[in-house]
C-alpha cells in the first residue's frame, strides 16, 4: 500500500474468480479474473471511498508484490506472472508478455487512464453508451474523458422486470381502488412499484352488486321489490324488528311506518319508511252493520209479535 500527497490510498493485491472492490456495503464495484488468480490496483481516497480499481491477469496466476506513487500520481506496481499476461487495464488495447516460467515484472501506469466499476440496478433495459441491453450481466467499454484520456468502464448490470396481477372481487354499492371511489362493474387499472423498483400493474376485475330498496303498496300491503332475499320488516324511525315479518310481502296489523332489510349475496341495503293507515277500519265497519241490522230485527220482530225462528224458511 501506498499514499500520495493528497492521502489517497493505492492497494494492490490477489484474487481468484472475482472481487468486489468498493468498500461500500451498498455500491458493488466488482472484477473477475482472467483465469487463474489475478492482481487487483485500487486506488480509495482519504475516507476510504472508492476511486478507482482494475485488475492485471492473464491464463495463469499474476499476482502483485507492492505498489507505490509518485508525486504525478503515477502508479508502479511490481509483481510476478505466468505464461502470458494483459497488462494493459484498457479493453481495447492488449499486451501479451509471453513466458513458459514465473518472471517478475515492473509496471507503470499513468494518471490519465482511468477504470470505473459501475453497479446499475434498471427495469426492462439499460442505455449504457448508446447500445440498449435487456439482460443481466458484465458489460465494459472505454470512453474518452474531457482530457483526451480513455476511460475503462465496467459496467455490473442488473434487469429487472416489470410485474402484473390480477386479482377478482365483488362489493356492495361501491369499491375504493386506488383512492377512487367505483360504483360500477368492470376492469380496473393502477401501476404501483414492486419490490425491484419496476413498474407492478395490478388490474382489478370487479363487480358491483347493488339492491332494489323499492317497495309497492298496495293497500295496507307492503311488498319488496327485490326478489330471492332475505327480509326483515322493521318499524320506523327507530328501525325495530318486527318478529316473523321476513316474507316479502308484510301485512301489518297496526298503523304505522314500516321500512324492510334485504340481505342478498352478502349485501344489506334497508328501504325507506312506508306510511301505512286504515289496518281495521273495514273489520269494524262490518261489525257495525252487524249490530245495526240484529236491533232492527228484533224491533220488526216486536212491532209484528213475531218470533224471530218464523222469518226463516228452512228446507232439506
């Protein structure tokens, strides 16, 4: 390890398949070796974050001794390596050193060139210059900073997809979905974010069972519209059951407001109140004539002195 002026840490040293070499516990920066193992050069600022890294392998094992800078900021890094090694850290430019033993080797590397290690999580497909990529995997490419100097960029790229559910279910009257109250049957829509960050389309297949509260009058009778309930006939205001009064049609044997409950596939809905009057009146009308007609009787019976058995002719 070594610090340069602005205490900026260079660290070099081995791994084998791949690495992760961004400190952060978030942020994934990662390398994979060439083949065997492969030196790593990591360059973290004075609070430890990283700036940049790359690793130096080829078929064999490459490993690095020690690594130093100078006051330019040029990096030397001495190691050892084996049949043939890339020491270019540039994609597009390779330097084999071909060698059939172990050899040691001095490597320079200059402040201009830079390697970045980019971890991206995106949804469907990345943009990653200019080309578009749909699955995951380990991209890289070198770009050209603003100083005319080429920028190796990794890039450790996650997709996403988006996801769909559709989900069936009834309500009385109405339905809250997705803030908006629903009183009508159909298919529904909202777009919510899932767990990866993607869009999560929902679509709510609904249906909304409403009850006719109307009720006919005929006479003292009292008949629910709806049909294939169940019923409850209450008094009014105070919504009163009235006990056996579950028919459709409900025949009240007192004067009064009357209102019915109808429960039907799992829905309760109550009717307005329904003013009913003149229960007995045609029952005590018919007792009066009763009345009247026996007292004439028995007066046309004492004003004739006749027995009344004699106004009756009975045959067989």
């Amino acid at each position: 390890m070594d610090l340069d002026a602005d205490n900026n840490m260079y660290i070099t040293g081995v791994f084998e398949d791949s690495i992760d070499l961004n400190p952060d516990p978030i942020v994934y920066e990662y390398a994979i070796s060439h083949g065997l193992e492969d030196c790593y050069n990591l360059k973290l600022d004075s609070n430890g974050n990283f700036v940049w890294g790359h690793n130096i392998g080829g078929l064999q094992d490459n490993i690095g001794f020690q690594i130093a800078v100078d006051n330019a900021k040029n990096v030397y890094q001495v190691g050892s390596f084996l049949n043939s090694v890339d020491f270019n850290p540039d994609v597009n430019a390779v330097h084999y050193v071909n060698t059939t033993k172990s050899s040691l080797y001095l490597l320079k590397l200059s402040q201009c060139n830079s390697v970045n290690y980019t971890s991206v999580n995106a949804c469907t497909s990345y943009l990653f210059n200019g080309n578009t990529i749909y699955n995951s995997g380990l991209y890289a490419d070198t770009l050209q900073n603003g100083n005319g100097c080429d920028s190796l960029v990794y890039l450790s790229l996650t997709i996403n997809q988006a996801s769909q559910s559709t989900f069936t279910t009834s309500a009385c009257k109405s339905y809250t979905f997705n803030n908006q109250n629903i009183t009508a049957s159909g298919n529904y829509f909202d777009t919510l974010v899932n767990a990866q960050g993607c869009d999560s389309i929902i679509t709510l297949q609904l249906t909304i069972n409403n009850l006719n509260t109307n009720v006919t009058q005929s006479g003292t009778n009292l008949t629910a519209v709806e049909t294939a309930a169940s019923y409850q006939w209450v008094s009014c205001p105070n919504y009163t059951a009235i006990p056996l009064a579950i028919a459709q049609t409900f025949i009240p044997d007192a004067n009064g407001s009357y209102a019915v409950i109808i429960n039907k596939n799992f829905c309760q809905d109550t009717s307005t109140c329904f003013t009913v009057t003149g229960v007995g009146f045609g029952e005590s009308l018919t007792e009066n004539y009763i009345k009247v007609f026996l007292i004439l009787l028995i007066m046309y019976c004492i004003l004739n002195q006749v027995h009344p058995s004699h106004l009756f002719d009975y045959s067989i």
